[in-house]
C-alpha cells in the first residue's frame, strides 16, 4: 500500500502536469546539466570587486537558493547607502538553451507540501547560481540612497562580484531584532556584523514608513508551512511575518523599483508587475463599513491603507482574516510589457508607479529576463528579447504562476485533508473566503486549511465569520467540506 507522503508526492507530480508544468527536467536539459560548470569570474572595466563588504543573507532557515544579499552603508547627514547584489543566473543559464527552456516552460519554482519544484535543478539554484556563504559570485548590484526620512533618492546598478559573509535565517534574526533572543551565531561570527543588520532594519522600517504613507497596504497573510516530524506529516501550521522579513521585503521593493526605473531610463522595453484596481472595491467598502469605518465609492489606496493600519491596531488578532478577505477582493497581479515611453499601470497594493521582479532569478522566470534586460543595457547591446516576444512572455508568466499558485493550493488542500480526515464531524470557527457563482469556500486556522461549504451559505460573502462542521474529505482530490452550524 502507498505510504501517506509518497501519496503526496505523486498527487503533487500528477497536478504539475494537469497545470501545465514540467516536474522533471527534459533529457537534453539533464545533458546540459551534467556538463555545466560555473560560470568564470569575469573581471572588467564593468565589473566591480566587491568581495570586501559584509554582505549576508537572509532568507528561510532551509534556503539554499541564495537570490540576493545585501549590505549598508552610512553616509553624511544620516542617510544610507543600501546595496542588494541579485546572482547573476545569466552567467550559469544562457538564453535558449535547455535549462532555460525548462525555466522558460514553468517561469516559476512551486513549492508544495509535498516536495519543491524549483525552476532551475538544485545543482545550480543551490549552487552554481546561489549566493552561497564564502563563495565568489557573479552578481548585479542595485546601489540606493536612501534619505534618513525613507527617501530613495538616487539609485544605480552595475555588475560586481561578491561574497556572502553570513547566510542567516529570518526567525533568528527576527528574534535577535525584536529583543526575544541572542545575536544570530553566524552574526556574531562577523565583525561588525549585528551593527549592520541594526542598520538594514532601520532603513527597512524608514522605508516602510514612506511605502505606508503613500498608500501601500499593510496586510498580515497567514501562509501555511508543512512540518513534518521524520517522514509524517504532522502539521499545515502559520508561517507569520516578522521583522526580518520585513527587512527583505521593503529592501527588494525599493531594487525591484529601481530596476524599473533604470531600464525605462535606458530606453528598454521591459516586463512590468501591476495590480490594478480591485474590481470588487464595493465588497471592501462594505468590510471597512462592518467595522465602523468609510472608505470612498471608488479605489483609493491611501484611504484603503489607513483604514488596514487602523483595524491592525484596534484588533490585531483578527486582523490576519481581515487581510486574507481583502487580498482576495484585491485580485491577482500580473506580468505586462512596457514599452520605453508608454505608459502602464502601477501596482495598487504596493502603491508604486514602476515596479518589476529582478531581485528573484533562481526562483522566477520573469526576474531573469529582467536580469538580461539589465546586462544588456549595462553593456549597451540590443535588448535580447524582442517587444513582441516580451509581450508573449509576459501572459505566459502570468498563466503559469497562476498554474502554480493552484498547484500548491491543492496540495496543501490534500495534505489538509489527509490531516483532517480522523475528524470527521469536529467543528471549527471559520471566515469565508470565496464567494462565487461556483460556491462559497472557508478557512479554518488549526491546521490552515480551506474547504468548501456545501450547506449553510446563502447570503454569505466573503469576510463573513461562520461556525462550520467538517463532514467530508477526500485526499486524492484535495477536496474538504463543511456545512454551517450557525
């Protein structure tokens, strides 16, 4: 008899290739791989030597796949320079060959409950092209300033070669930031070290502040972690944001801006990120007005952040539902092609004007065309991607991320199911959200999980809490139901 996690498994393999995606790697992509080595450390007028700086990473305790690093550098009047060097993935990965084909065909790693499926194969995404601790690296460095009130006032990017000092893990330096805990061990390894993650974190909070101010969302969204105890599945438990991963995120979104920014400088057509304006504004006018506050007839992302801010200090413990109801409402971003000049939509939820994915391109296809983008216009050659061919590139990464978002949303439904499926008639407090023509979904929190409710849900929408009883699952198809109680 199959065992639970090889179940798993060949549930997660059989729905990568209903979607669209290759779990394996083609035979001509193992060829190349067996014969691919690192790429030489080119050395230029265009290449700067950067190997001296305290650059670390901070990424989850078991990444190997090491995107980015990052460093700062105090300057006069209490502004700093912030430096995040992206792996150069180009250098290992040249286009048309057949791992990129492969990268190409996925555009995206899916990292499921059951087993990660990485776009590029470990030998490289781990290795070859990682930022991995004490090895030389080839990388593209974006070079911020960043005003002591949050501004990023000025930004460049060139090529240079780096070495990651300390390869830290969020929880641990989280803690450290937070006051719950020693210095990270790697941290405290490295002169100077903790006085450079002080730094980061409050050029990160500064960043923040300014993000917030000019209307980005603060949202909490509980993304579920599988734990496993040996081989056995034990868990879907929260994987909540902390102060390190802040860190990250408000730092790659000032690079990611600022990549946008220098192709468009540059004249290069290129591939945007955009989240337009919620068409279900309405619905979240109707949440803000259940919690006694008023939002405008129309999308107003300023407005939206303010009442978001509010609710996380008045309830913070129902503030991660609240997120999840609104990011629903919000829809999905996507992929588009700009053209030098023209002009596109911004990104709603961060409230930015020009925004990419560069900072990511061992994990996502997008951000390694942008990387090419970059080293082209850096070495004043023509854009290796043609204006039509970035247009096709950009619907096709956005159709298979959303193949891969519902690859990894139905595994995790099948391992919840598998978890659950002892508990048959057990009730659970649960928030709806979905709401369609097509049926209402719910979330419950222990374990995190979603299923459908298959009696009780007129005039629900979502947002709505709902008591609900568990009466069916089914692990092969991922399928949870629930019928209200009250």
């Amino acid at each position: 008899m199959e065992d639970r996690t090889s179940q798993l498994k060949n549930i997660a393999r059989r729905l990568m290739r209903e979607h669209g995606l290759e779990p394996d790697l083609s035979t001509a992509a193992l060829e190349q791989l067996r014969t691919i080595g690192a790429a030489p450390l080119a050395r230029g007028p265009g290449i700067r030597d950067l190997r001296h700086l305290p650059w670390c990473s901070i990424d989850n305790d078991d990444s190997r796949d090491l995107d980015q690093l990052s460093v700062a550098q105090p300057q006069g009047g209490g502004g700093v320079k912030i430096l995040v060097a992206i792996a150069d993935v180009d250098a290992v990965v040249q286009v048309s060959a057949p791992l990129d084909e492969h990268a190409r065909t996925n555009t995206t790693s899916v990292y499921t409950a059951a087993e990660v499926f990485p776009m590029l194969p470990e030998r490289l995404s781990t290795d070859l092209s990682s930022l991995a601790e004490d090895q030389e690296r080839l990388s593209l460095v974006v070079d911020m300033s960043v005003t002591a009130a949050g501004a990023v006032d000025a930004s460049v990017v060139y090529r240079a070669v780096v070495v990651n000092r300390a390869k830290l893990a969020y929880d641990a330096v989280a803690a450290w930031l937070e006051g719950r805990g020693p210095p990270p061990a790697r941290a405290a390894s490295v002169s100077g070290m903790d006085q450079q993650l002080r730094i980061q974190d409050g050029v990160a909070q500064a960043l923040k502040r300014v993000r917030r101010e000019q209307g980005a969302l603060g949202l909490t969204i509980l993304e579920a972690r599988a734990i496993y105890h040996g081989s056995t599945l034990t868990d879907l438990r929260p994987d909540e944001d902390n102060r390190a991963k802040e860190l990250i995120e408000y730092f790659m979104i000032a690079a990611n801006t600022a990549v946008a920014q220098f192709l468009e400088r540059h004249r290069y057509a290129s591939l945007r990120r955009v989240l337009r304006a919620p068409e279900r504004w309405g619905r979240i006018v109707e949440l803000a007005r259940a919690c006694g506050a008023s939002l405008p007839a129309t999308p107003d992302a300023r407005a939206l952040s303010d009442f978001l801010a509010g609710r996380e200090r008045a309830a913070p413990e129902r503030f991660p539902d609240l997120s999840l109801s609104i990011v629903k409402l919000l829809g999905s971003a996507e992929y588009v092609r700009k053209r030098p000049g023209e002009a596109v939509q911004g990104h709603f939820g961060l409230a930015v004007d020009d925004y990419t994915h560069a900072t990511a391109p061992n994990r996502r296809f997008p951000d390694l065309v942008t990387q090419r983008l970059v080293k082209a216009a850096l070495a004043g050659r023509p854009s290796p991607y043609g204006e039509e061919e970035l247009r096709e590139l950009a619907a096709h990464c956005t159709e298979q991320e959303g193949n891969a978002a519902k690859v990894e949303r139905q595994v995790h439904k099948s391992a919840a199911a598998m978890l659950l499926e002892s508990r048959t008639g057990a009730q659970f407090d649960a928030m709806v959200t979905g709401a369609s023509d097509k049926g209402v979904w719910v979330r419950i929190l222990h374990p995190l999980a979603e299923g459908r409710l298959v009696r009780g849900f007129e005039a629900l929408d979502v947002g709505d809490p709902v008591r609900v009883q568990l009466v069916r699952t089914d692990v092969e198809r991922g399928h949870i139901d629930f019928v209200r109680v009250r």
